[in-house]
C-alpha cells in the first residue's frame, strides 16, 4: 500500500535496468520479486506492523528491496552503515530497536536478530495510530549526544510522486542520512539506475565516474576539495558529468573557484538539506555564487534573528531524546546563520560553531577560506578554543602538502591571515597535520 | 633561568612586531599591555600564546601563562617586560 506508486513505477519498465552493482545488472521486475521475497522474509521472521527495525547496510540490491518491503510493511526504520561504530549501539537504544537486519556490502547476504529493548516512545504511538511507516535518522548533535529524528516515511515520499528525470547518479551520500535515501528514492521513482560504491574515495570516485557515465555526483565540499587536491581526476574521463551537487556543510568560496575551473563544462549545485526536515529544492544564484533560492513546494522559509526558520509538511514530528526545536508556529530554528538578499540566501555557518572572540564573531568557514588560499595548505580545519584573555581564541589544524619548516610556515601563514583579515580572526594556535581532517561523511570535524 | 624567559619574550616579541607598524621595544621597562603599550588585546593573546609555545620547546614542558590566576591578580603580570618575566620565572619555580 505504502508503496504503490513504486510498484506501479517498477511494473511499468519491468525490463529497464534498476541496479548495477559488482557489475552485474538487475531489472524492475527484479527488484519486484526481491521485494516480495523480503516481505515474506519479514513474516516468516515475525516482523509485525509498527516494530522498529534497524536495517544495517549499503545501497547493495537487497538493501535496497529491504528497505522497500519494511516501508510497505509499516515498519519504523532506523537506517545504518554496514560499519558499526561505537555510537551506534547508543543508537540503537535511544531508537528502541527492536530488530536489527544486517546485510554484508560484500556477499548480500542478510540476517536478522532481536534486541531487549521495547519501543514505546509516544512518537512512535502516533505513527502507529497514523498506520503508517516512520524513519528514524540521526543528527549527531553539537553536545555529542546523537539526537534522534522521528519522521513519517510517508510525508517524505510524497515529493517522490511527481516525476521528474533521472540523471545516472552516484549513490555517495550514506545509507544512514536522508542525503543518500532521497538520492536512492528519486532515482526509484523515476525508474532511473541505482548505481553505488562502497568505495568513497576520490580515486574510485573518478574510475566509478568514467566507468559507469556518471551525470550526477551528489557530494560535499569536503569531498571536492581532496578531489581537486588530489588531482587524481585527471586520469580518468569525467566528460559524462553534467552535474555536481553539494551541500551537508558551507562550501568555501575558494574551493567553489577552483573546482568551477577545472571543471568548466559541469554545472555546480548548492542542496540544502536537514535530517529534520528534508531535502529543500535549492537554486543557485549563478554557478559559481553562494547565494542560493531554497524551499520549493511545502516548504516556507523567515529569516529570525539571523537564523533560518523552515516551516515543512514534510518535516519530523520531533526528537526522541531531546526537546522539541520547533517555534510554537511550527517553524524549525534551523540553527544556521544566513544572509539575506532578497529571496536569495547565503549560508554562513552554525550557530553551535561560531567562536566568540572577546564578544566579536568569528565563523570557522571564513578564516578557513583564507587559509585555503595559502600556498601548501592541503585542507584546514578552524576552531574555538576557550581563554582566559578573550573568552576564546581561533585556532587551526592544517594539512600540509609537502613537509615544511613548520615554525617559519607557521610564522608566514599568521602573517598571511593578518593581511586578510581582522586580527581577533587571525588563529592564535596553529598546528601542522598530517593525514586527513574530515570524517567518513567526508564533512570537517570541528569536535577535538 | 629568568635569562632563558627573557630571551624567549624578545624572540616573541621579535615575531609580533613583524605585523606592527611601531615596534614594542626589548627591554625590561617596556611596556607591554596597559597604559602607553602597544599591543592591543589580540596582540597580547598572540604575543602569550607565541611564549608558552616557545618556553614549551625550551623546557618541555607547558606552562599556561594567561589563566585565571594570571587575571585576577591586583597588580597584571602583563604591564612590562620586567613584570611579565618576574611572573613566568614565579610560575615555573613553582612547577
């Protein structure tokens, strides 16, 4: 029932290619029968309507067809990466999983075990009262507690209804956040092909790119820098590419510059996506402008204070472990900081990052931007460190191409920054890095 | 061992006058935050945090110079050379 407008898809281009993965090819009618096959799984493993059940895995094709037999089976899903982490069994608690499906990214294979935990969470009763499938996703929290998501599944796939094109994507984004499911749900929909790599590095990025005449890359800055850095692109043909899209975090300026150059014939993206709400439709103001018209149909945007408020119908009915971040009008307080220029916004950063320097402002993305355009700086990482003189200092963790006299690369580089920019910006402590400053989300990490 | 904090106080010294358009002078009656001095807040931060780094490669050991102590204290380490040397010298006898 939940699924009918996929099924009625998948039906209608039973022999169209839905998935290619370990380059084998699977069809729509496959993925039918695979889905049958799950929903009988899930009977057979006594799976009722309403549990809540963390589906571990991949975008691999019985993931995927997992997934679609839960949804149609009003389960309340609770998506994970194959790799548990360590925080992942806190999640598994706060969600109240009650079963958990795992599924190898390397054989397919899937099993199913129970858990201790009952779920009866009041959120959880109002989908249940609603009989309709939920999502739970995490957001990670600026007091690193992850805070669960509640949504109904329903109100998300609603967008996924009207048909638009289906480029050849790659699935990048991760399994567990709205970013890779909306991505795996709009090609779905629109009988598109799944196409997916475990591998998230730039070099398997560009062979996977070239390999499967990929059109859109859907990534993050972060990404883009060490792919631009990592000049491994030019050994592969990207000239299938059409379309990069960004968003899960500020783009640098800088960053924005250099890839628009080497690129020059793909079109740049800014998506502006919350696990709260949704994936907002987004347009950029021209390509290579951060200025960005975001919102589209059921959704409605205000500006409070600096702050960004969205007001959705399709955003989450709260937090399972924490107070409701909703205005008593219904908007979301986004916590990021924007600009505003008419209808165009510009995206400055988060509230939670921003270094307060003796009472004066300071967003880790602009001093970062700076540092970027110094000469052997690889990627940078800005952040608050408390002190006693200013209540906080600007400090920086930076990656390094080459290895350097670090005192005297030390000493320019603050020279550098007090050129550019006022000097309560200008990074007190600056440290030399090696290795990589980002996560396997391929976003910066600013919680040392 | 005030002769080793004193040299480390000049060659920061040395490093913030680079970006300043007068210079602080290197002697002990300099003045360096307060009345007359030069150096602004920022300029204090980055000035303290270039000498802890500096003393820790010295002595290898970190000292944290600017702490509540360091702020509450009637009379401020941070008026001249002469004081702030008197006061790190203090600090590092008392390790």
């Amino acid at each position: 029932m939940h699924i009918d407008f996929f099924n009625n898809v998948f039906e209608e281009n039973a022999s169209s290619p839905a998935i290619i993965w370990q380059d084998h090819t699977l069809d729509y009618s496959w993925i039918r029968n695979e889905i049958k096959r799950s929903l009988q799984f899930l009977s057979d493993n006594q799976v009722k309507n309403g549990e809540v059940v963390a589906l571990r895995g991949d975008f691999t094709p019985t993931t995927i067809c997992l997934l679609m037999a839960l949804i149609e089976n009003q389960n309340i899903i609770v998506p994970f990466n194959y790799e548990i982490k360590e925080s992942d069994t806190k999640k598994f608690v706060i969600a109240q999983v009650e079963k958990i499906i795992s599924v190898d990214v390397t054989t397919d294979q899937y099993s199913i075990s129970k858990t201790e935990n009952i779920a009866d969470h009041n959120y959880y009763k109002t989908l249940n009262d609603r009989k309709v499938p939920g999502l739970v996703l995490f957001t990670s929290g600026t007091s690193g507690q992850p805070k669960g998501a509640v949504h109904d599944f329903t109100k998300l796939l609603n967008k996924f209804r009207a048909k638009r094109t289906a480029l050849r994507t790659v699935n990048f984004l991760l399994f567990d956040h709205w970013g890779g499911l909306n991505t795996l749900l709009h090609t779905l929909s629109n009988a598109g092909v799944v196409l997916a790599t475990k591998d998230r590095k730039p070099e398997e990025i560009c062979k996977f790119i070239e390999k499967h005449k990929i059109e859109l890359l859907p990534t993050s800055p972060t990404f883009l820098n060490l792919l631009i850095l990592s000049e491994v692109y030019k050994k592969y043909d990207l000239s299938s590419l059409k379309l990069i899209t960004y968003g899960t975090e500020p783009m640098p300026g800088s960053t924005l510059t250099k890839a628009k150059a080497i690129f020059s014939n793909i079109q740049f993206q800014q998506t502006y996506g919350l696990i709260e709400l949704g994936v907002l439709r987004s347009k950029s103001k021209s390509d290579d402008s951060l200025w960005v018209k975001v919102g589209g149909e059921g959704f409605e945007l205000r500006v409070v204070e600096n702050i960004l408020q969205i007001k959705a119908d399709s955003a989450m009915l709260g937090y399972l472990n924490a107070p409701s971040p909703f205005t008593e009008d219904g908007y979301f307080i986004t916590g990021d900081f924007v600009e505003q220029d008419g209808e165009y916004l510009k995206i400055l950063g988060r509230k939670s990052e921003i270094i307060n320097v003796g009472g004066e402002k300071v967003y880790p993305q602009e001093v970062e931007n700076v540092i970027l355009e110094f000469e052997n700086v690889v990627d940078v990482t800005v952040y608050g460190e408390k002190h006693p003189l200013t209540g906080n200092i600007v400090c920086a963790k930076v990656l390094v191409s080459k290895e350097l006299d670090k005192a005297q690369f030390i000493r320019e580089l603050k020279s550098f920054c007090k050129q550019k920019m006022q000097s309560f910006k200008v990074p007190v402590k600056i440290s030399i890095e090696e290795g990589t400053l980002h996560n396997d989300r391929f976003k910066k990490r600013r919680q040392l | 061992m005030r002769d080793v904090v004193l040299k480390v106080i000049y060659e920061a010294i040395d490093e913030v006058n680079i970006d300043l358009e007068t210079p602080v002078l290197k002697n002990e009656d300099s003045s360096l935050f307060g009345e007359n001095s030069i150096l602004d807040s920022m300029g204090l931060v980055h000035l303290i945090t270039s000498i802890e780094q500096k003393l820790e490669e010295e002595t290898g050991n970190y000292l944290s110079i600017a702490d509540e102590r360091a702020m509450s204290m009637e009379s401020s380490p941070f008026k001249t050379v002469k004081t702030l040397a008197d006061y790190i010298t203090k600090l590092i006898d008392e390790q």
